[in-house]
C-alpha cells in the first residue's frame, strides 16, 4: 500500500469514528431532551395542581361551623345567634332605612380591625351567615384581605379564584368569580391569588366598578367586605372610600384604645362605624361564656 492509498484508508477511519462519536452524542441529547420533558411534564402536573380552582358552587359544612361556635343556620335557638341578630339589625336599617339616603354605598359593610387576630374574619363570617337568614334579604362575602386571605381557610374550604383575577382582568365578569352555597341566599368571592400590585389594583377603576355593581345590581343585597387591618396596610384605607358602613373588631382587654382612635382616623367620616367587642368574657345564669357586641354607629 503506497503513500496515497494509507492516507486515504486513514481518513476513511476517521470519518467512521467521527460518524460513531456523532451517533453517540446524539443519542445522549436524545435522551437528555427525553429526561427534560418528562421533568416538565411533572412541573406543569404540579403547577396546575396548585393552581386556584374555577370558582363554582361551594359546600360550606354547616355542622362543622355551629361546632366551632359560628352562627348556626338550624333551628337551634344559640346564643351567638341571638348576639349577631341585634349586630345584623343595626346594619340592615342603616343599609335600607331613613339614614341609607345620607350614606354612600349603604349595602356595602367593611368589616376590619385595627390590627391583626381581633376576630375581623370571624365577624364578617358570622354577620354574613345571620343576614343569609333573613327571608327578604341575600348577602355577598367578599375577601378583600389580599394580603392575608382567610375567608376560605376559616370555612375550611379550599381556596379558589377570586377577586384579585377579576381585578387583574383575567375574569372578564365579576359573577366568574362568584361561588354560590349551599346557604340559599349566601354568595362567597374568594380573594383569589396574590399579587404584589394589590394596593394599585384595590384603587384601580375596575374595583370601583366591581364595588357599584355589588351596591346597585340586586336592591335586597348586602355586601360584606372583610379587609385587612386598618393600621399599617395602605389597602384598607382604599377600601373605606367606597363602603358605606364600616364594622371595627376590637378584642376585649387586648385591644387598645389608641389603636381604635387611629383606626377610625383611617376611615371616611361619613360612614355608618360601628364596633364589635370579640372575646370578651359574659357571665350569665349557665357561667361563663364569650359575647360579641354592637356598640352603635355614628
């Protein structure tokens, strides 16, 4: 074999190893390509397993609730019940009566506190199951608690979505967020997911939109608002401009009263404010108890 012909029958060797290293690596990223489909095939499984649900019509577990000491829809005669009807009344003339004419937004309840754990959602949850009772009259629970949603978790039911999607303008329609109950004249709308722009969109066109709609769409409807604390949250003090009554928990012998003073600062004086005194101790002919109580409006 001359010079010529072993120059050639090596190139022919080196193009074949070539050929097989090309051959080898290309079933290796073959195999890498298969590997990372099938890892974002589980990703996107477990996304869309944490994703908020469609809203839709909710079970809310009645006799969980009255074991937790909430107001019970049965025909069970409760204290707690008796306690949220006197609270329910003053809110319901306010929202219908002679002083409706003077209040903007009557229908629509912010319900707060001045800080966190004074029982805010605990109220707004039972003010909303006492008013569904009413035979004339529905009721609307919003969670406006963007930061700190608990409407759903305090119903132990899972969240879904809610506000915050129709305020980002991912529901064109309110009533895509509205879940209906199995508490005929209950309606729920979650918070729905959070977003770091919750200040902007609560003080967007489209939550005043949303607020008008709730106020003017159904006359016999209440709307209740749980919102986050007035002190320190810049959302709550948004939300004050467009309800028409205001309810402020305070937790007995915990809350202070310069907190109340500088919550109530917060709010637009020409609401209807009330405040509800949760947890506090009430000593009756059984022994001791806890009671809610309405301490007016101005």
């Amino acid at each position: 074999m001359n010079t010529i012909e072993r120059a050639l029958s090596k190139q022919e060797k080196n193009k074949q190893s070539q050929a097989e290293q090309d051959a080898g690596a290309q079933k290796a990223t073959n195999k890498t390509l298969d590997a990372q489909q099938k890892d974002n095939g589980v990703s996107e499984s477990a996304g869309s397993q944490n994703s908020l649900q469609v809203p839709s019509s909710i079970e809310i577990d009645l006799a969980r609730m009255e074991e937790k000491g909430f107001v019970s829809t049965s025909n069970k005669r409760r204290l707690i019940n008796e306690e949220y009807r006197a609270i329910k009344r003053k809110i319901i003339d306010n929202a219908f009566g002679p002083l409706s004419k003077s209040l903007n937004n009557s229908n629509i309840i912010m319900v707060t506190s001045s800080r966190p754990g004074e029982g805010k959602t605990f109220t707004a949850v039972n003010l909303a199951l006492s008013i569904a009772l009413e035979q004339d009259k529905t009721v609307l629970l919003v969670d406006a608690d963007v930061l700190r949603p608990n409407v759903m978790r305090t119903l132990e039911l899972q969240n879904q979505q809610g506000l915050m999607e129709y305020l980002l303008g991912e529901k064109t329609d309110i009533a895509e967020v509205m879940c209906q109950t199995n508490v005929p004249n209950l309606r729920i709308i979650p918070a729905g997911k959070s977003h770091h722009l919750s200040t902007e969109l609560l003080a967007s066109e489209r939550m005043y939109d949303a607020v008008q709609e709730f106020a003017n769409r159904y006359p016999d409807r209440l709307v209740i608002v749980d919102t986050p604390p007035l002190l320190g949250i810049n959302e709550t003090a948004i939300l004050a401009n467009l309800a028409g009554q205001a309810i402020v928990v305070a937790e007995e012998a915990a809350t202070k009263i310069a907190d109340i003073q500088e919550a109530v600062s917060h709010l637009n004086p020409e609401m209807a404010i009330g405040f509800v005194v949760n947890k506090g101790q009430k000593v009756n002919r059984k022994g001791t108890g806890y009671g809610y109580y309405y301490a007016g409006a101005n």
